[in-house]
C-alpha cells in the first residue's frame, strides 16, 4: 500500500473518530501535505463509495444513528436576513442541514451547512463576507429550501411561527 492509500484511510479514521467536522486545513496540517492535496484525497475517497460531507465548517461523514427528525421549510430573504433567518431556526434547536435551490438548467442544487448553533451561523455570515459569493439563492430570488433536524415537535413549530412572523416562511 502506497503513502497516499495509507493516508487516505488516516483520513477516513480521522473523521470517523471526530464527531464534528475537520477542516481541510486540519487535516493537510495532521498529514504534512496541502490542502489541496487532501481535496483531492477527498474526491477519490467519495469516488471509492464513502460519503463524506463538505460543510462550511469541514469534511463530515453522516452519522449512522439519527434520533431526530427531519424537516423541510420552504423559505426567502434577502441576503442581508440570512444570519436572521438562520438564527431563527437555531434559537429554536434546529439544526440546518442544507440549502436547497430549484436551477432551471442544473436542477436541483445543494449545499451542506451543518449549522446548529449562533457560532455557527455568525461564522458562516462572516465567511459569505470574507469570501465574497453569493449565496445559492440569489440563482432563484431569495426563494430557497432548508433540510432541518429537530428534537421536539413544538421546536419546529416555533421555528416555523418565528419564521412566519418575519416573512421569511412560505406558506405550505
């Protein structure tokens, strides 16, 4: 077995040992290599079959065990809401999974998030300024949808009043 085999299952322990996720950075740090050079790892390990997550905050692999339970709310803002918008949603002890957009051409396009906490949300609004891109749902005028996963019924429901009261819920 070559080096860059035996790295790539260093990898795989290394975000199956992490109950969170590892950034890139981290993890080229942890192995003496660059960035890229774990993205590219990164690439043949899904290639190979293993699903590995790209979050804002790194790679993830998906816990196999889930005691919540998952919902879909159809939403939109501007850009200048969004830490609002996902505030909303963690204050209530959601966790957005993803962002979701119809494109007319792609079809659907998903992005993982990953964010269950404000820390989260302010650094991820912090990297959308940093970084400078739009967010996917500038392609479809705000409208867009999140996957979320909750404990409690009445959490999503005052998540889903919350987000109705600041117009940003669509009406199901």
């Amino acid at each position: 077995m070559g080096m860059s085999e035996k790295r790539r299952e260093k990898i795989i322990k290394a975000l199956t040992d992490n109950a969170g996720p590892v950034s890139g950075s981290a993890l080229a740090k942890q192995f003496k290599v660059s960035r890229q050079v774990i993205v590219q790892d990164v690439a043949i390990l899904r290639a190979k079959g293993y699903e590995i997550m790209a979050t804002p905050q790194g790679y993830l692999l998906p816990q196999e065990a889930n005691v919540c339970e998952q919902a879909v709310l159809a939403v939109r803002h501007t850009p200048l809401e969004t830490g609002a918008e996902l505030n909303t949603m963690v204050d209530f002890g959601l966790k957005v999974l993803d962002v979701q957009v119809e494109h007319p051409i792609y079809g659907e396009l998903k992005g993982y998030l990953m964010l269950e906490s404000r820390q989260d949300v302010k650094r991820f609004v912090e990297r959308l300024k940093v970084e400078g891109v739009p967010l996917l749902s500038s392609l479809t005028n705000g409208v867009h949808l999140h996957t979320v996963e909750y404990r409690r019924r009445e959490d999503l429901e005052g998540a889903r009043q919350a987000l109705h009261k600041h117009g940003f819920l669509i009406s199901e």
